[in-house]
C-alpha cells in the first residue's frame, strides 16, 4: 500500500517489475553477433560451443627430448640408456631414438613422451638418459584442455580477458550476445546549464545525466545524454517522447518533485502510465516509476546524491536482468557506529558512512546527511541502510555497511 512517505521500495519495486514483465519488455532485450575480439565485457547470448580442441595436436609440454617411452624403460642413474639423436625438427621419432623438441612442438611422429632437458645429458650425438619416462609424460594430449563440441561460453556469461583467450583459442572468431541497452537520460531544469562557464547565482551546472551516463555505461548499457530540457512542458513531452521511440528505457533527472516548475508526472500521465510517484526512502523520495509504450521510464530526483542512489536502487537489478547479466555480489561490511544515530521511523534511511580502523571490527563514521553534497560520495566507503521501523541506534552498535 501507498503511505504518506510513499510506497515501500520492494512493493513498488515488485509491482513495476509485475508491469514490465507483462508489457514483454524485460524479455525484449535483441542479440547481435559480434567479432568476439570486441565482446569484452558483454553477455553471451547463446551457447559458445568449441569449434576445434585445445590443444589441437599432441605437442611437448617441456624443453627436451621426445621418445618412445618403451625405449627409456632400464634408465637409472646408475645404469644409463644412451639413444642416437634425431635431427632437430623431425617430423618422425624412430624407435631407438631421441629428438630435440621445444615447449609447444608438435611431438614427433611414433614419440610418446618427452624427457625434460634437465634429465638428460648429449654427448657427441646420443642422448644419455637416467630415469624412465612413461608414456604420455610431458606430452599436450589434443582436447586435453578443450574437446571439440564443448561448450566454451555458456549463455549469460560475461566476456573478460581469459574468456576471450578460450574462445579464440578454440576457433571462434563471431559470438552472439545480447544487446547494450539503449538508454537516454533527459536532464530538466530551467536552472540546469551544460557548461564549464563561471555561473551566475542561481545556475546549476548539469552533473547528474554525467554521474548516470558513467553509471548506466558500468551496467552494460549504451547512454544517450539528451541536452537539458528546460521546465517547458511541450518541449519535455516532446524530448520524453522521441527518446521513448529511440531508446530501451528512458532517465529523466529532476522534476518529480511537484513544484510549479516539475512536469515528469504531467509529461508521463500523458504519454503511459505511471506505476509508482514517491517512495518511503531518505534521500530519494520524488522517484517516478513508469512505462511508455510497454518501456520504463523513471524520473530519478535531482540532487545528486539522491539521484545517484535511486539510480542504483531502481536501475541496477532492472538493466542487469534485461539483459541476462549477472548481478554482481553485494559487499558488506560488519562496523561498529561512531556514535548513536536517531532516524524518522515510516522510510528506509540511507546513510553515507566512513569506514575506520577499529578492533575487533572497523569504525563507521556517518556523514552529513544532506542529499546536495556530493562530497560525500566521494568521501564514503558505502551506505549503512537503516529499516523503516526503527527510530534508533545507539554508539557502538553493529551494523553492516554496504560498500561502494
């Protein structure tokens, strides 16, 4: 239900996702085929299967010699086998004989195994040898580290560096993954000015559509920023509408407040339908949940903290689910609190707290609470949530800190 701070984030979390599930669009996200040497980063779409095996020939694992290992079989130290040396680079090794082979040599026709460099001594043009090798040893079996038909890269997995080197070395060259998520972000503010410019009183250089392009780009998706559009309501109807047409999902920053000056609301009770206008959290309340044309639309506030943390609350968990990303694993951090803290019951507060040293567990300062300074986020480790009911915490109490 609705309160007077707003809804419950989950509820309003739950039933925007319920819309959005039921437009089709959470399972709307198109593939695209890629060289996978450009695939760093992005989600495979369907499965990798290896097109030939790793290795793909028999080959030495090891500096030395290639022999048959029947041959080897009476070596002791005190009892040497001596073998006439091959030349180096046969294709064939003869039973009865040694060839010089390199660390990723093909082995030698008839070889079965390598004797390590280090075993071994050459006098004149024998090989003299003081330890039985067993077949198989020191010796790359093909598809020992990859079978042919295998799968490389299952569906949903990220490419990073040691993916990519799998895949190449197996014989892909194209991967289907999903597409970035073409997302705008819509700055508004008659105050709002894109500019490096000194400012005159009463001007707000736009900072936030930058946090959010930074931080939508970090969650895999491709961000449009759409010049600041002034407190006009045609001309933000307009903006919202083309970017609906272009986009995937649709950020607006600032005007949810419901001022004079905030159309967001007016704009998308026009053009879709909105699923939630104010959620109980500190910051953040104003947030606008929406769909246009069966795609979210969210109307993010203004001031940068609160703008920074809504994003990461209404955004994150949606753009990696439409995109079969997996969600990366929270980390907290067990603290003891600096000082005793007392909170509005009726939200969900968030706190920016600094983490210092302390025994047994680390100290968790919190700083200013107000939602324009974006200072803080530079300053603070992570945010300490504290629940809706609880008016109260005292010094020294334990808390857990989700960190940056």
């Amino acid at each position: 239900m609705n309160t007077g701070s707003g809804w419950p984030r989950q509820r309003a979390l739950e039933r925007w996702r319920t819309e959005l599930c039921e437009s089709g669009w959470l399972d709307s996200c198109p593939t695209e085929e890629i060289a996978i040497t450009e695939a760093i980063g992005r989600v495979i779409a369907r499965p990798v299967p290896a097109r030939r095996s790793v290795p793909h020939y028999a080959g030495s694992a090891m500096d030395g010699f290639a022999v048959h290992a029947v041959d080897t079989t009476k070596a002791t130290a005190n009892h040497p086998v001596f073998l006439p040396l091959g030349p180096v680079g046969a294709a064939n090794c003869q039973p009865g004989q040694a060839v010089p082979v390199d660390t990723g040599d093909a082995l030698p026709i008839g070889a079965d195994s390598v004797v390590m460099i280090e075993q071994a001594t050459v006098t004149a043009d024998r090989l003299e040898i003081r330890s039985a090798a067993r077949p198989g040893q020191h010796v790359r079996q093909i598809g020992e580290d990859i079978e042919t038909g295998a799968i490389i890269l299952p569906a949903g997995k990220i490419v990073g560096p040691a993916e990519l080197a799998a895949a190449m070395a197996a014989g892909t060259d194209r991967v289907a993954v999903m597409a970035r998520p073409r997302v705008t972000v819509i700055p508004t503010g008659d105050e709002i000015v894109d500019s490096a410019d000194a400012l005159p009183a009463g001007r707000i250089r736009d900072i936030n559509s930058y946090m959010l392009a930074a931080l939508l780009a970090g969650w895999g998706a491709s961000v449009r920023r759409h010049p600041v559009v002034p407190d006009d309501l045609p001309r933000l109807r307009q903006a919202v509408g083309a970017a609906v047409a272009a986009s995937d999902l649709v950020v607006l920053n600032a005007g949810t407040s419901g001022g004079a000056g905030d159309f967001t609301r007016k704009v998308l009770d026009c053009l879709g339908q909105v699923v939630c206008h104010g959620v109980a959290i500190r910051p953040g309340r104003p947030v606008l949940l929406a769909l246009a044309d069966g795609k979210p639309v969210v109307g993010l506030p203004g001031y940068p903290v609160s703008c920074l943390l809504t994003a990461t609350l209404f955004l994150k968990e949606l753009l990696h689910e439409y995109q079969r990303r997996p969600l990366p694993q929270r980390q907290f951090v067990r603290a003891r609190l600096a000082d005793g803290f007392r909170s509005r019951p009726g939200a969900e507060e968030f706190l920016r707290v600094v983490l210092e040293p302390g025994e047994p567990l680390p100290v968790a300062r919190i700083l200013p609470k107000g939602a324009s300074l974006i200072s803080t986020l530079t300053q603070a480790d992570g945010w300490l949530r504290i629940a809706a009911e609880c008016s109260e915490l005292d010094e020294e109490a334990v808390v857990e800190v989700e960190l940056f």
